[in-house]
C-alpha cells in the first residue's frame, strides 16, 4: 500500500500485533474511534429518543435513526436502510462468495433491484440464534466483515453488528490491522448515541473511506471502480502539470487478505491509460509493512534487467 494510504489506516491506533478481536475499553473509547473517523465532529445533541431497544425492535429503531440522520444532516442523500436478507440475494463479489449475512445496511436505491451487489453494501449483520454458541456467532459476523473488505477496496474500514436477545455488538474491521469490538445491552442508556455515531459514519464514512476510489458503472453484475494514482511529474512519463492518473472503470479480478496484506487486483484489457509511455491494464493495491525484506518492484525490476523481457512475468510501468 502507497505511503499516503499508510497514514489513513495507521490514524486509528490500531495494535498490529493483534490480528483478532479485540474489545474497545469503553464506550466513550468507541465514541473516540468514531468521532476520528471524520473530518468535523458528529453531531449528537439532536438524537432521536427511542423508547425501546430490544431485538424485536431492533430494525425499526435503526431506521428511525437513519431517517433522522438523512433528513437533518444529509437531505440530498438517499435513505440508508437496515433490512433483513431473507428475501434478497447478494451477488457480484470479487471472490463470488455465496455467504449470507442475516441483514444489512445499504441505501434505499439498492434495495429496489432483485439482487443486491457486495460493493453496495455498507454494513454487514449477524443474528445470534438458537443452538449455536457466543464464540460461533462471533466469528460468523467476523467473517461477513471479512468478505465485506474483500468487496470494498474503497473502504479503510468495514462496519457490521452481532445482535442477540440481550444486546448487540458494534464491530468495526480495520483492512491490514485487525477488528474491535463494543457488547451493549439492549438497557444501556447510551444506546441510542451509539447507534447515532455508528450509522452517521455510514453516511460520511471520511477517514474510513479511500478518496482514490470511486464506485462506477455495472458491468455484468460487477461494479468496475474508477481509482486515482498520484504520479511523478517527469519521472512517471506524463505531462508536468499532471499529478493523478485517472483510471476509469477497472474490474476487481481478485482480493484476498483484507486484515494482512490488504491485497486487491484491477483489469481492464482495453485500458488507455499510459504511464512511462506504456498501457495500465492490471493494477494491484496491497499493504506493504514497512521493514519488510522483500519490495515487488524491486524483484520486477531486477527480473527484467538489461532491457530484456521474461515471458510470463508482469512488467511493473508504475510504482508508489
């Protein structure tokens, strides 16, 4: 991952050691991460009062929340939505997962096709049910946040909640680090607030979104990605006064890793982007750990020294 990516998924204090679960100490901890997140404070006074919390109310009360956020601070947007799966089948992910979550979030829009598409998700959630023990679910809506960062390379960070008869859990995956976690009761005072921040960061995701991606067109049930490279001036081969290369509706070929090397790949056979006097037709993003041995550039560059060529070996014509 470029050194300006670094810093976005570094700013959350995240310990690298931890590559599982870990509890926030507080909820004001969580409040913290979340107030981060963005770029001005989240606004909170104003927070609908919901009168009861409990599973059976669950996804009214987070709609009544979402509806309130839409219309007081984001009236141009459309409604987000926090819906049961049960009649909706999900498709266009990039490792053609058939995973379910029990609900998600997504704008309204989404909602009216007959298949919702992975990159129009902005939350994934799991039910805890019968017969099945705490740990299992845990780990069954780790997964959904697993798949939800595989699915969105324009994301730092993944949303997603565990609900049970006594409460829920607010979970945030942290691509390259790791995921934290909050357990509420469904009686917890605070609730509310949470739940106000939780949703607010879906309508203005800032520092948990990656601005050098935008969502494009469809393209046989694949959302294609338009992404922005800051080049070099002179040394990448391009005009002086240009400093990002447009690369407009690359298809997501592969991910993997979302909590390691945080690794996703791009096509587009007909590209015409040029770089160093050379088409871009295959783009990879992955987390580079500072410190580490070994830099694929470097290994390219060595592989295809003295200007000639080895088959079947990538030639790199960018590098950040």
């Amino acid at each position: 991952m470029a050194e300006h990516k670094r810093h976005h998924v570094q700013v959350f204090a995240y310990d690298e050691e931890l590559h599982q679960l870990r509890d926030f100490k507080s909820s004001g901890a969580f409040l913290d991460f979340l107030h981060h997140s963005t770029n001005e404070p989240i606004p909170l006074s104003s927070t609908p009062e919901i009168h009861e919390w409990s599973l059976k109310t669950f996804f009214k009360a987070a709609n009544t929340i979402a509806q309130s956020i839409r219309n007081e601070h984001f009236s141009t947007s459309d409604t987000l939505v926090f819906k049961s799966t049960r009649d909706k089948s999900l498709s266009g992910h990039v490792a053609d997962t058939e995973c379910k979550p029990y609900f998600i979030a997504a704008f309204n829009a989404y909602f009216q096709n007959e298949t919702m598409l992975w990159p129009y998700i902005r939350l994934t959630g799991e039910h805890a049910s019968k017969g099945k023990t705490r740990e299992y679910q845990r780990k069954q809506a780790i997964s959904y946040l697993h798949y939800l960062l595989l699915a969105r390379p324009d994301l730092y960070v993944a949303q997603g909640m565990l609900t049970s008869k006594t409460g829920i859990v607010f979970l945030v995956g942290i691509g390259g680090h790791g995921i934290r976690s909050l357990a509420v009761k469904w009686s917890n005072k605070q609730l509310s607030k949470l739940m106000c921040a939780f949703i607010f960061c879906l309508y203005r995701p800032d520092k948990f979104a990656d601005p050098s991606y935008e969502i494009g067109r469809v393209k046989d049930d694949q959302v294609t990605y338009t992404i922005k490279l800051p080049i070099k001036p002179g040394v990448d081969a391009v005009p002086t006064d240009q400093q990002v290369v447009i690369c407009r509706d690359f298809l997501p070929i592969y991910a993997s890793s979302p909590f390691g090397t945080r690794t996703h790949v791009f096509s587009k056979p007909d590209s015409e982007v040029m770089i160093n006097n050379k088409r871009l037709m295959v783009l990879k993003d992955q987390f580079c750990r500072v410190g580490t041995r070994f830099y694929e550039h470097d290994i390219l560059d060595r592989v295809h020294t003295r200007g000639e060529k080895v088959p079947g070996v990538v030639e790199a014509v960018y590098n950040d």
